[in-house]
C-alpha cells in the first residue's frame, strides 16, 4: 500500500452505484497493437466504512459485437453459464487528504481470486439541484487474465499472441447513499 495515504474514516454512511452514470470496464491489448476495450452493463457497487463491494453480470459483457460478446461469455472466457457473476471485494480506502484512494482487494473470476490494488479518486458529497447528495469514485488498475483462468488466446503468425495477458481494469462510479 502506499505509505502517502492515511487509512482515514472519510467514508461516512453506506453508498450505492447509480448505474445510469457509472461504468465498469476493462482494456486489453489486441494482436499486440491496439487497445481493444469492453464493458460490463449489469454491475453494482457498495462503498462504506468496511469497504468496497462490486459485483458484475458476466453475461452483461458488451464489445460492440453481440458475436464477441457471446464468445466472451462462453466457456472460453467468463463461462457465464457456470460462473455467472465477477465479484470485487475490499477492506476499507486508504484516502488522502486531496482525495486521492488506493484499495487493495480480491477479484473473483470463474471460482479464481486475485489481489488486485486500486487507485483513484473520491470526491467529497456534493448535493445536485435536485437536493440529491452524489459522490464519485474513480479506480483502475491491472490485472493478469490468466490467473482469473482467462487462458484462451491464439498464436500469431508472426510470433506473439492475440491477446496480451495483462488488463487494464477501470471504474467511473456515481455513487448516492444506499437504501436503507
């Protein structure tokens, strides 16, 4: 963890994600040239005291090619039928002063866990016209797919894979307080 964070109590009440204006998604690097990017459209997050929580539909997978998406959705990828939900779970933010956050917590993928350490930003409650009080959290982060037994990929011509192993993980959440 980074020592340039105190571990503080800044997170005051329980929050939720607003699914409308938030996003969940990942970056992987295609035929070892060009990002090629996803998201998940069925996901919540929670964010209290205790920590973050996050959970995503695997067949909530969208790439823009309802092709790609079911592939990614088969047993080659996320195995939505046996395994259908990604979880995140995590203790606590480390939060400075400025906002900044790191989390350290474990992705759960087909039944394989993974540490997984988090940075972003949490911004502090703002009250919208409406008299609603929102927050934001934003964090990314790399992850090894294979370790989640994300192991399919091809051999290129050329030499190399199609896929690279690593991912780059990101999430833009508006948060609200949570129903009681």
């Amino acid at each position: 963890m980074n020592t340039t964070l105190d571990r503080t109590t800044t997170v005051v009440g329980a929050w939720q994600s607003d699914p409308t204006h938030s996003t969940v998604a990942f970056q992987v690097v295609y035929m070892g040239i060009a990002p090629f990017e996803g998201a998940f459209r069925g996901f919540a997050a929670t964010l209290d005291a205790e920590g973050l929580r996050g959970t995503a539909q695997a067949t909530s997978i969208d790439v823009d090619n309802e092709q790609l998406s079911e592939h990614l959705a088969s047993p080659d990828f996320f195995d939505s039928a046996n395994h259908p939900e990604l979880r995140f779970e995590a203790g606590p933010l480390a939060v400075s002063a400025k906002g900044a956050v790191e989390v350290e917590g474990k992705l759960v993928v087909k039944g394989n866990s993974t540490p997984v350490t988090l940075t972003g930003t949490l911004t502090e409650p703002v009250t919208d016209p409406y008299g609603n009080t929102k927050r934001g959290l934003t964090l990314a982060g790399t992850v090894d797919r294979t370790s989640l037994g994300l192991t399919w990929n091809a051999p290129l011509p050329d030499g190399g894979s199609m896929l690279a192993d690593e991912v780059e993980l990101s999430a833009s959440l508006l948060l609200v307080p949570a129903e009681a």
